[in-house]
C-alpha cells in the first residue's frame, strides 16, 4: 500500500513559512542559492578609487557562508601596480571592507589586510593588452537580510592607469579580447 501525502503549505504555529532546518532538513554544506552578475562597462581609474561591479544576495539561513568568486579582466599601463577590493553592506548597515583573518592582524588598515588582489602590469606593451585575475573569498555575514557585494579598483598613483573590461590603448582590431567581469555569488548552508 501506497501513502501520498499532498498539501498546499505548511506554516508553523505562529504563521510564519519554516525553513529547512525546522523541517529536518539537514542544509549543512548545501548550496542553497546562487547569484550571477556582470560589467560591460568600461571604467577608469588612476589613484581615485572607482566601484566596476556590484551583486546583492539574500541569504536563505543566518548561518550560511556565502562563496564570492570573481574574475575582473583589466588593462594598464607600465609599472602599473593596480589592486581591487571588496566590501559588503547588509540592508540598513554600513559598509564593512572584507578581510582575511580578524582585527588580530594589528593596526595597519592597508589595502594589504582587506580581502584585496592584485592587478599589475610590468612592460610598456602592456597598454595593449588585456589581463585578467580571479578573487576568491568565503564570507559569513551573519544575516537573512539582503547583502550586497562591492568591487572598486584603484591604481597607485595618479600617473598610473588601471581600466577594467578595456586595454589602455583600446585597439579596434580583432585581436582585442572581449571583457569578461563577472562574479557569482554562492550561499553554502552553515
């Protein structure tokens, strides 16, 4: 014999829709929503920093970690010691710059102790060129209220040039690769 047992919704004893884990559904380590966001745009900087990318996610479970993986595609110019970053900002918060480790790392509040990554070019080709360079951060902020994720680039002084999803020179001909600036955003159950 064969038990089928349908229903419309389940609710919990205040009215309120349960989550998974009231259910006995075992999340831990689960992806449990993904978000995908690009930049077409083309932006500047010299030593001013410039926000290229934003994606917000709403993390299903006050425990999930959520997964940012980030690749940025950059042009520059000789000598050009770029670097991007990266903040968070939960609905009705401030900004908080991501970072490796906690405040242990002492005072030096440097681009060096925020989740930060490199974005250098060394010849004087390299106007021509495109590069191209990967983030990867594991983030728990601790919340079911919309998050939103922040990328800003910034070169080291004002007689350098970083610009994202472009070369420096911007050939037209074939050869210049297209942009490729995307993040995407994983919530892994806690």
């Amino acid at each position: 014999m064969t038990s089928i047992l349908k229903v419309d919704n389940i609710q919990k004893a205040n009215g309120s829709t349960p989550k998974a884990n009231d259910l006995g559904i075992n999340t831990t380590g689960t992806v449990l929503k993904t978000v995908f966001a690009k930049t077409d745009g083309i932006h500047g900087t010299s030593n001013a920093e410039v926000l290229y990318l934003t994606a917000t996610i709403a993390p299903t479970l006050s425990s999930s970690k959520i997964l940012i993986s980030h690749l940025v595609s950059y042009g520059g110019a000789a000598n050009g010691y770029g670097f991007g970053r990266c903040e968070r900002t939960v609905a009705g918060g401030s900004a908080v710059n991501l970072r490796y480790g906690d405040s242990s790392f002492g005072a030096n509040t440097g681009k060096g102790v925020y989740a930060s990554f490199g974005m250098q070019m060394n010849n004087s080709n390299d106007v021509y060129k495109m590069w191209s360079t990967g983030f990867n951060f594991l983030d728990t902020p601790s919340t079911t209220s919309v998050v939103t994720y922040k990328f800003f680039v910034q070169a080291d002084a004002s007689s350098r040039q970083i610009i994202v999803n472009r070369s420096v020179t911007d050939p037209t001909a074939g050869y210049r690769p297209p942009p490729n600036t995307t993040v995407t955003l994983t919530e892994i159950g806690g």
